[in-house]
C-alpha cells in the first residue's frame, strides 16, 4: 500500500527533525563559547553552563530554544514538524479507510493528531515573543498542554484500531512493535497524569525540566516505532 510507504517516511522525519532540533539548541547553549565574536553569539538567557537536562534538569527546553541563535533552528523545524504530522495523520486516516472499507470516513485520530500539529505550530511561533501580560503567559502553556493532550489522544485511539484489526494486517506489519507502541502510549498517559499535581504547583524546577526532555522524546519516539510496524511493501 501506498499509505504505509508514506508513514513509514514520514514517521522518521517527525522523529529525528525535531530531536536533533532540541539537541542541537542544548549544544549551542552549553557551548556558547564558540560563537563569541561571530555573527551568531549566543543570548545571555540562552546560555548555560555543562548539562545533561535529561538527567539534572538544569535548563528547559524553552530556555534552550528561545532565543538568537537557537531559534533559527528551533522554529522551523518545529513549525516544519507540525505540517509533517498534518500529513501523517491523513495518511493514517486514508490507511485504515481502506483496511476497514470505511472509505472518505474522518476518524476522531485524525481530529486529534492535526490538532496537535495546529499547537506544536502556535507554540513554536510565539516562542521567545515577549509580552509583558500574564494572560500572554497563560495562553503559552495552555497551547503546549493542548498539543501534549491532543497527541496523547490521537496515538492512542490509532493504536486502538490498529489492535483491532492486528489479524487483517499481520502480514505487513511487526505485532511486537504494536505492543510496544500500546506500552508507551499507556506509559506517557501514567506519567502524565501522576505528574500533574507536581507540575501545577510551585518548585521542583528540576524535575519539571528533566521530564519536559525526556517526555518530549517519549512522544516523538512513538513515530520512531511506526516506521518499524509497517513492513517495506512494494
């Protein structure tokens, strides 16, 4: 099928684009240094000394990515990831139409995952916009949740039907990394939501940062693991 060349393409792109985005800005931060003197110097509030924010949470993402030069970076491959998963969503949609002969039908995944790419795209373009408002502020990071919920969702209800119809399609696809993709979808949902009340109150600045990082990576690593369920098909 057509379809799963498509996501199998796709799945890779939204996978590495975006983490070697984040790490990249956490290398220019880390290592400011190098661009002293140069058109590129890092911003002051984009400088950091040596970390590994997965493990000692010592800067967040959005300190990492916000500013002149990371942005450069930052935006547009995030805005770029966002159109990259508008595409992978209608392909999945167009892909169980036809296993399920449920043709021109618009599934609530579809809703959901281009939600989250409408969010992740809000979200990259007023990142680093400065605005003196605490509403402003509110809004940042009801965008960022809503894109976390939104994706969530979308992943695991396309899990879902991809379970139900795991007999149809057992010949083209890898039934371990389906089990795979159900634990980490359920993993990101547990953490989630055990998290929360840590996350809405003041304090554990390192903490909240580690799991931004590594939360971040669990998502993505979901579009990882398609590119290994769908088999090559010719």
């Amino acid at each position: 099928m057509s379809e799963t060349t498509q996501i199998r393409k796709l799945s890779l792109w939204i996978f590495f684009l975006p983490l070697i985005a984040i790490n990249t800005c956490l290398f220019i931060s880390v290592n400011y240094h190098l661009f002293e003197n140069t058109i590129f110097q890092v911003n002051q509030i984009g400088r950091s000394g040596f970390t590994i924010p997965y493990l000692d949470g010592s800067v967040s993402i959005s300190r990492a990515s916000r500013t002149f030069p990371q942005y450069l970076i930052f935006k547009p491959s995030m805005i770029i990831t966002g159109l990259l998963l508008f595409y992978y969503w209608n392909y999945n949609n167009n892909l169980i139409c036809k296993l399920r002969n449920t043709q021109n039908f618009k599934y609530k995944f579809r809703l959901f995952g281009i939600l989250s790419a409408i969010f992740l795209i809000i979200h990259s373009i007023f990142l680093g916009v400065k605005f003196d408002i605490q509403l402003y502020k509110l809004f940042r990071r009801v965008v960022l949740l809503l894109f976390i919920i939104f994706e969530l969702i979308a992943q695991g209800i396309l899990v879902y039907y991809l379970y139900n119809i795991k007999g149809k399609i057992s010949e083209i696809t890898n039934k371990k990394v389906l089990i795979i993709k159900i634990c980490l979808v359920s993993i990101l949902v547990i953490v989630a939501l055990a998290s929360l009340p840590i996350l809405v109150t003041k304090g554990n600045t390192h903490f909240k940062h580690a799991l931004e990082w590594n939360y971040f990576v669990g998502v993505i690593t979901f579009y990882l693991l398609t590119f290994f369920f769908w088999r090559r098909t010719t």
